[in-house]
C-alpha cells in the first residue's frame, strides 16, 4: 500500500476535527469524511463530537441512512489497520465505541441498532438490537471510596447475589433481581 504524503496526513487530521466541531449531520460532516477518504452512503447522520478513524480513513464504510449519535467512536485501527463497515439503516448510539485490530474486518449488520455507551468489537449480525449496559448495581459498598485504599474498597465490596428470571414471550433476556 502507498504510504500516504505529510500533507494528506495534516489533511485528515484538520477535516477531522472541522468534522467534529462544525454544525451539519448530514451534510457538511459526511462530505468532510467523504473528502478524507471514507466510503459513506446517502441519507447518513453523523451527530456532534463523532470520532471517525483518523489514521486509516480509508478503511471506514458507511451505508446508506446509518445514524451515528454523538460522541461515537469509531477506530479501524488497534495495533494495525483494521476494517470497519457499517451496514445501511443502522444507528450507533451516543457514546459508543466500534473497534477493529489489525487484519480484521467489523461489520455491524444492516438495521442493526446499537445501544447507548457499548463497545463493539466483534461483528452485529443484520437487524440485531444491542442493548445498552444498564446501570443495575453488583456489589454493596462498605468501605467508602475516598480515604481508603483501593485495596479496602475492593475488599469491602459485598456481591449482591441475584436469581435470573426469563421475561415474558422472550427466552434470550434475563432480568436480575436484587435479594437483600
């Protein structure tokens, strides 16, 4: 592969950032990917503060009417140069983070629609729902975080044992309920 001029590498870097700041979902933030190399489909909503490959542009697909809420994070590159393509009519959430290493390819499914603040590493099939991480909490805090070591607060830290229950009409979710 040709390895690319100082200039085309301040270029990336400066329409990146122009990407991030200026105002445009869906028009001046697309075309700016589009001008650093990405490959990015129609109709494509890319929200505020959306990191898109810096390095590898080119190793970036987009397709048609896919939604990228703010604060995205999308990467093809963790020691060496992946590939991320995102299939048309899916919608990445706020705070999310898509991850290829090196030689490999995530993809995230057509009509798949990930959750707020996950981190994608492997591949979505098409019209998955990936639901966010929700806040239930895991253990009960007995030794206080501040004035203590880490040491005493991970020891301190009491498990909250919880039994599965199916929900109804669904045999692939699991809700957990707390026992005292």
């Amino acid at each position: 592969m040709k390895r690319k001029t100082l200039i085309r590498r301040i270029w990336n870097r400066i329409a990146a950032v122009l990407a991030r700041l200026l105002p445009g979902g869906q028009s001046i933030r697309p075309i700016l990917h589009r001008l650093r190399g990405m490959k990015i489909g129609a109709n494509v909503f890319i929200g505020d503060d959306v990191y898109l490959e810096n390095e590898y542009p080119e190793c970036i697909e987009i397709g048609d009417n896919v939604e990228i809420a703010l604060r995205s994070i999308v990467l093809a590159h963790s020691r060496g140069k992946g590939k991320v393509i995102i299939g048309k009519d899916a919608h990445i959430g706020p705070n999310c983070i898509v991850l290829a290493s090196g030689g490999k390819t995530i993809r995230i499914g057509e009509g798949s629609v990930i959750g707020s603040g996950l981190i994608v590493s492997k591949n979505i099939p098409d019209n998955m729902f990936v639901p966010s991480v929700t806040s239930n909490p895991i253990a009960r805090v007995t030794e206080p975080y501040h004035g203590s070591s880490l040491e005493d607060f991970v020891r301190g830290l009491r498990p909250i044992h919880g039994k599965r229950k199916s929900q109804k009409n669904s045999k692939t979710t699991a809700e957990t309920e707390e026992t005292p």
